[in-house]
C-alpha cells in the first residue's frame, strides 16, 4: 500500500478547514432518518464516519470495518433503498435525488448529537458522497475528510458501461470484478434478487452528469492496483476536488481491495490523522 500526498494550499479553503471542526446546527424537525445503521453506539466517540457502500450491497458491508475501527470513530452506514431494512422501497437510478434524501439524514443525525464528522465511500457509493457532501457543505457542514474509494472521479466518463449488460454478462463481469463467489454466480434465486439492484445502482453511477465543484475539505482517494473497474489514473482524478490539500493510497488488489480489512483500516487510521493534523494547522494559521 503506497501513499502519495499532494497538498497544495489555498486560502479559502483553509478558513474552510477552520470550521470543519465546529459544525454549526440549526434545529430540525426531523428525526434521524432509518436509513443510517449503526454498528455500535458510541456516545463518546470523537468522531463520527458515515460510510457510503457500492452497487448492490447495503450498509452491512462495512460491518467487519466497524468491528476493527477504534473505539473514538463511530462508523454509520448509509442504507440505500431496495435493500436490508429499506428493502420495501424502490431503488433509484439517480444520484442527486438519494443525495438529497442522505444528506438531510445526516444532518438530522448531527443536529441530534453534535459530531466532528467524515465520510467514506467505495465505488458508487464514492460519487453519492461527494454530491451529498456538495449539499451538505452549502448548508455550512463540511466534513473533516472525504475518502474515495474505487471511483473514477466525476470528471471523468466511465469507459465501461456494465448497466448497459444482460444479465449473463452483467453477472459475468462482476465476478470477474471479484465482486461475486463462484457459489453465488451459480445462485439463480440469488442473482435474481441482487442484479436488479446493481443494475439501478451502476444506472446511477455511470449516467452521472460530470461536475466540478471542489470539497471544502481535504480529500483522499483509494485505488486498487488491479482494478479494471476505476483505474488508478481515473482514481487520481479526485485531485482536483480537493478543497485544499489531497493524497491518493494505492492498494494491492482488484476492484474490492477495500475487504481487505487491515490494509483498509490501516488506510483510513492513517488519513484520519493526516485530516486532524491539516485541520491543526489550519487552526494555528488562522490564530497567528
């Protein structure tokens, strides 16, 4: 696993930094929303990271993440519809309105219980992050860090168009992506249930409109070295939608590098206080 600063500096940004740390709330009226799982309740902790999951899987797929995070990080996982305790709703094959609906889920959360707060996300769930953290950071919430994970950036256009697929050939790539067992490829009952949600989540991920507002905080981004999926030179493409300072981590493994558990906590222990250490920084410079 290799990592690569490129911190660069920016005024603006910093004053954007600053406030990183003291997220201002305003009251809601709503409650938070059902859609972010908890895996452990952790009142004490000094940092809460909602957790952003790929095509076809649920929150769930960050639990053994959350059984190796230490114990000052809450990690929140983000429910999309069609699956786990949202699995009576339909999916969505855009993703701005599930950004909206995600983004007003957090801040609901944040308004309930205060929090210094970052976001990760793999794959698909990397562009629903970055356009909730679009909304959320209109409304004067930036998060400390965003981490993306096994994503082309948003700028670029995806040179494979996997929801376009049969479902044969679909289900055909997404092994090869290391994304299903053999077993599960050889599941018809399985396959019925889980193609049509993938199918809507790459809908949302690959028919994307390009954007290219910048975060108001730093940013890091994932690539797996073997990945054909999100390629590390369309990966590094993040740089430009850091606020103010960017790394990139490479990975050794496929599209679904982020499984592997050590390396990946090791990966996000290690930009958490890279983040922390800028935000430091960003505090001294602004009392100087």
């Amino acid at each position: 696993m290799k990592t690569q600063p490129f911190p660069r500096a920016c005024p603006t940004a910093v004053s954007s930094a600053f406030g990183a740390t003291v997220v201002p709330f305003r009251p809601r009226t709503a409650p938070p929303d059902s859609g972010l799982v908890r895996f452990h309740t952790r009142p004490k902790a000094q940092l809460r990271l909602f957790c952003f999951p790929w095509s076809g899987a649920g929150a769930s797929a960050y639990r053994s993440h959350a059984e190796a995070i230490p114990a000052e990080i809450e990690m929140v996982g983000i429910q999309f519809p069609g699956r786990g305790t949202r699995r009576a709703e339909p999916t969505r094959t855009e993703l701005q309105p599930l950004a909206r609906q995600i983004a007003d889920a957090i801040r609901a959360d944040l308004d309930a219980s205060p929090s210094r707060y970052a976001v990760l996300g793999h794959s698909y769930g990397s562009l629903l992050a970055y356009e909730t953290v679009r909304l959320l950071q209109a409304a004067g919430l930036s998060p400390e860090l965003a981490i993306m994970s096994g994503s082309r950036a948003p700028s670029v256009a995806p040179h494979t168009l996997l929801h376009r697929l049969d479902d044969v050939e679909l289900a055909r790539q997404l092994g090869r992506m290391g994304g299903l067992s053999p077993d599960r490829l050889r599941d018809p009952s399985f396959l019925d249930y889980l193609l049509p949600i993938v199918r809507s989540d790459l809908t949302a991920c690959e028919t994307a409109p390009p954007a290219a507002a910048p975060l108001h905080c730093p940013l890091t981004s994932w690539s797996g070295d073997q990945d054909w999926y999100a390629r590390p030179s369309d990966v590094t493409a993040w740089r430009r939608y850091a606020g103010f300072a960017y790394r990139h981590v490479d990975f050794t493994g496929d599209h679904f590098f982020i499984n592997d558990i050590p390396a990946a906590i090791a990966a996000l222990l290690a930009d958490l206080d890279w983040a922390r250490q800028l935000t430091e920084s960003a505090y001294e410079l602004a009392a100087a």
